[in-house]
C-alpha cells in the first residue's frame, strides 16, 4: 500500500494550481518512501507516494489504460489480482506492468463501476476518465485502506491522510466537536466524520462518482446478517469449521503475495496465532515474528507470545514498552492518527512497526477482525445473560437512547449512555454545555438501525461491532496510520471478502457456544497451536494510562493539563480536569482498563493534537 492525494476541479473552468499536489504528497512521504510520481492537467492533479511491495522495477503509478483515457492512482492490495488479470487478457486487454492494481483500470473499462464486486482487497483508489471529465473513488468493503475527502470552493480535494488535505490553502483547520463526542462515547470516531470539521472519511464499502459539477456517494457493500428465521443452518459443524479453515488458508495464501520481505505478529492470543500457524504451514520460510511485550507484568502477554514463537520456531522479536516510551512518542502517535485518542496503546503499536522496519521489513500479516466476526470481546456473554436472566432495569431515559440508537432498547452497548451524559457534560467547559444538544453524538445516527433489525443478538453486537469499532479505530488510528508511521503495510486475514462474506451464513451458536466466545475458530485453531493459548480467557490489549504519565512528571503533560492551558481551550473544564489530576495521582490510585474510563487521556491528548496541527482550540 502507498499514499495517494488529489485535487479535481468540479467546475472544471482550468483553476488548478499544479504546485499544492508536491506539498501535500510531500505530507505522505512516509506511507510511500520509494518514489513519488504524477498526473496533471487543467481538470485533476493526482498524486502517488509508493511502498514498493509488488511489481518493483514496473510498478509505479499513476497507471494508465491503453490509450491512456484514463488515469488510476491506488493506494492497495488487490489479492485477487492474477484471477482477474487473466480473464483480462482473455478479453483483449494489454497489461503495462506487474502491478496488481492495474487490474483495476481495465476492468473498469470492461464492466464500468460495477467491476467493485470482483475485488478482493484492501484498497482506495482513483479513477480520473479523461472523456468523460469525472472521478471514480472507492474504498475497500472493510475500510482497510484510508480515504479522506473534503469539498471547498468546488474543488474535491482527497488523500490518504487528512495531513495531506491540510496543505491545500482553501482547506479550514477546525475541529469537529460531534467527532470529539464520540471519541468520548464510542470506541472512536464513526465515519463519515473525522475529527476535522467539514473534511469526511469515504465509509468503507462505498465509492463517489464526480461529473459534472455533482458528487454521488453510493454503497455497494456491507455486512448484511441474515434476519432470523431467513435461512436454516442445515449443514453440519464439520461443514463449516473445514470451509471456514479453508477460506482462511486462502486468505493467508492471498496475503503472502509479495516481492519483499514478510512478517506476523504474535499477540499471545488465539487470532495472531491462528495466522502464525497458517503461515508456518504455508510457508515455513517466513519466521519472523513480532510482540509488544510491557515492563508492567500485570498487562504483559509475553509468556504466550513466547510459546507461541517457540512451537512454531519463527525468528521472533519482542519489543519492550514501558509507561516512559509514552510520553516519548505521544505527539508522533497523534500526528499520525490525525486525532485525540481515548487509549495510550497506539504508542505501543508504534514501538511494535518501528522494530519491524528496524529489520528491513515492509509487510506484517495481523489478527484484527477476529473479535468483531466470530463474538471475540466480553460483552457478546454479557448479551447472552441477559437474555437468559429476561431482566430490565434501566430508567426510561436510557431506554429511549437505545431505541434511538440501536432501534431494540435492550440492547446495551459499552455503557449506559444516560449516566454517561453527566460525566461528559461535568468534562465539558460551560460554553460546550450550551451547545451539548448540537454536538452531542447520541443526536446523530451512526448506524443503518434497519441491518440489525430482527437478527440474533450475536449477529446484532457483530454488526455495532463492526461498524463502531473496526473501519476507523482497530484498523485506522491503530492499525493503518501507526503501522504507516514506519512505512510497513498491515495485512488481515480475517478481513478477507471471502471470509466475511462466509461468516454473515454461519449458526451464531458456533461463534458463541454457550458462554464460549470464537468456539469456531478454537476448532480450527487445534491443528496448530498450543492448547494453553487456545484455552486462555481473552485478553484485551491495553498499555498504561494517564496515571503512569502523570506520575513521570513530564513537564509538556502537566503544561498541557495546566489549568490555564485547558481554560484557554475552551473545551474541557478546568476544575473538573483539577479534580481528576488529583484522583488519578492518589497513590493507591489505579485504572482496570479497559473497564474503567480514563477520563483524563483525551483532554490531554487533545491538547498535543491542538499542538501537532497548529490549532488555537474551541476559537
């Protein structure tokens, strides 16, 4: 995967200014070191940053159709590229290179914007038709691959990063306090928003058609679960544990595809080591592996990484964290998430890609997606005892912000959002609390209520899940943007079209067996891995919090949580950040993340934010 920017002007009356394209790819340099290239004329200017991984020598984009009509940037893998390319050929196209994206501009050539269905990849791309003076952009079903858009003055201007975006000088810095609210209330910001007002993430499986001056945005994919009573699961649990362990061997197969060297992490859980497996039965010459492990032995996993590491003798590397590595690396994290962030582990994934490029390695194979699509986190059991204890208890209040939310005022997700109202307006400075109503995120929809209606419960957090916590937190700020920081590609098996498309059609009780969550993949995970990690409850992984880095006495933290810092803000209130200060610095005083809130690490993230991208606060 690379980095690729735009500008198109949708008027189309010769405005563009061709010098803005080299500053803002100059911005992508790290998500593609190997060389930089571009398309310009009165209508467009594309840009191209490249991470050479496949097709080295021929590789480089822009990349053009055979009379050159139109013009491709991509940022991606199309996995199932040698597939498609044949039938290609077969139809008469004429290849310039041996790049797997090039199959994407001849097939939109044969079969126009329906070709999408044919993908099987991570992937934002670009399509200018010369011809037909419009733009062709879509992102990847899942969202592995970034787009971030924004219209101004009728210029569509779009990168891989908002960074890039930033560098047009039409293109207003202001944040965006409904996306500040859910990074507050969900797991992070929800697209289309970001936390830039007016600057908005493409959703995953969707694209935009730009002609003639009018921008349409379509989805063409999502995780639809069958409604119950739809479909009988007639086959048998054999059935579906081989087709599930032969989709995934393929998606290993497809994601080993590289001209460069490869890699795994191994988190010390069953996901990671499930693909480790994979791979060292694949291709028992891949051995490099990869951990985080922390010098607070209450939230290490070492011990499982090392076994892990050992049963199936990779080369492995483990990279030390402690609470200092933290403050060290906060504002890099920032800069590259492009947001304030309610967790500190995104430093922690830093210091894990940074030991990878250390070793001159550019792909690493992870385990994201495994949680979400076969009932991985605690509260897919909390659902199931609820269900079978059929109590209620919760004010009315609480239940008109499910409903609303979520149309069932029984499904509970993370928190109870009523309570959770007065804690965020007690952060919140007085002049926020006066427009609460207008940015608080609980007024604005952040899922289709319709795609869960009257489906299994399992399927019903699958689907929140997946929409909340996936596409713009575990594989945006966490995963894309912090694995890109050292120029290294994150790869996700679990992810692949194949498999998730599979998954929507396998019996719930499968993935939860009982009060057993993943029981689908511990079955296929037998053959493979050592029965201790198999058995081990799950464990979320966390790094230290805002205690730790109050108790560093780091001057640029206590400047940044000063009372004066956050009263000029604006945005946060200075007493309460006082009282919580004074909390979290009790001695005896500790966080069971994630269960509890760290209440403080957005306000002082926040705060390197304003610092990172040059902006004054609320004003």
């Amino acid at each position: 995967m690379c980095g690729i920017s735009g500008i198109f002007d949708m008027r189309d009356v010769g405005r563009i200014n061709k010098n803005i394209i080299t500053d803002m790819i100059g911005k992508l340099n790290h998500r593609g070191p190997d060389g930089a290239d571009f398309y310009q004329d009165e209508q467009v200017s594309l840009g191209f940053a490249r991470l050479s991984i496949i097709d080295l020598e021929t590789g480089m984009q822009p990349i053009y159709n055979e009379d050159k009509s139109k013009v491709l940037i991509c940022n991606g893998e199309i996995f199932n590229y040698l597939e498609l390319r044949q039938g290609l050929i077969r139809r008469g196209h004429v290849f310039s290179t041996n790049s797997d994206v090039e199959v994407i501009i001849h097939l939109y050539e044969e079969y126009g914007k329906d070709f999408i269905h044919q993908l099987n990849g991570q992937f934002a791309f670009v399509i200018y038709d010369k011809n037909k003076k419009s733009l062709f952009c879509a992102r990847d079903h899942l969202g592995i691959a970034p787009f971030f858009y924004t219209v101004e003055e009728g210029f569509f201007i779009f990168a891989s990063e908002i960074k890039a975006i930033l560098e047009h000088p039409i293109v207003k810095r202001k944040i965006d306090l409904v996306g500040l609210d859910q990074i507050l209330t969900f797991p992070g910001v929800i697209a289309p928003r970001t936390f830039f007002e007016n600057i908005w993430s493409l959703e995953n499986g969707h694209f935009i058609e730009i002609k003639d001056s009018r921008l349409r945005k379509v989805e063409y994919w999502d995780l639809i679960y069958p409604k119950i009573g739809e479909i009988e699961y007639i086959q048998s649990e054999d059935y579906y544990i081989g087709k599930l362990d032969d989709l995934l061997t393929k998606s290993v197969e497809y994601r080993l595809m590289s001209d460069v060297p490869l890699a795994f992490y191994v988190s010390g859980g069953l996901d990671s080591s499930i693909i480790a497996s994979k791979i060292n039965t694949i291709n028992p010459a891949i051995k490099h592996s990869f951990s985080i492990a922390f010098t607070d032995k209450s939230i290490s996993e070492s011990n499982y990484q090392q076994m892990m590491a050992k049963h199936i003798q990779s080369k492995h590397t483990e990279a030390l964290f402690s609470p200092t590595d933290i403050s060290t690396r906060l504002f890099q994290a920032i800069r590259h998430s492009e947001s304030a962030l309610k967790e500190t582990y995104n430093t922690a994934s830093l210091v894990l890609s940074e030991a990878v490029k250390k070793n001159r390695i550019k792909v690493v194979l992870s385990g994201e997606g495994a949680d979400e699509l076969f009932a991985g986190y605690v509260g897919y059991r909390f659902d199931r005892m609820r269900n079978q204890s059929n109590t209620t208890s919760d004010s009315h209040e609480e239940n008109r912000l499910r409903s609303c939310l979520w149309g069932d005022e029984s499904f509970i997700y993370e928190k109870q959002y009523h309570k959770f109202e007065a804690i965020k307006r007690e952060l919140y400075s007085q002049e926020i609390n006066e427009m609460y109503d207008e940015i608080n995120c609980l007024n604005h929809p952040v899922i289709n209520k319709e795609r869960i209606r009257n489906v299994d419960l399992v399927h019903k957090r699958s689907y929140v899940d997946y929409k909340l916590r996936l596409p713009e937190h575990l594989l945006a700020d966490h995963g894309d943007r912090m694995c890109f920081a050292n120029s290294v590609e994150g790869r996700y098996p679990f992810l692949d079209k194949n498999i998730v498309d599979f998954v929507r059609f396998i019996p719930p009780n499968l993935k939860l067996k009982m009060f057993e969550e993943k029981y689908i993949l511990k079955q296929i995970a037998k053959k493979g891995v050592p029965n201790e990690i198999i058995k081990r409850p799950k464990y979320t992984f966390v790094a230290p919090g805002s205690p730790d880095l109050l108790r560093q006495d780091v001057a640029f933290i206590h400047d940044l949580l000063s009372y004066d810092t956050i009263k000029k803000q604006g945005i946060f209130n200075p007493d309460t950040i006082e009282k919580l200060k004074k909390q979290y610095l009790q001695p005896d005083f500790k966080l069971n993340l994630p269960y509890d809130i760290d209440m403080l690490i957005v306000p002082l993230t926040l705060g390197v934010f304003l610092e990172e991208f040059k902006m004054a606060g609320l004003h």
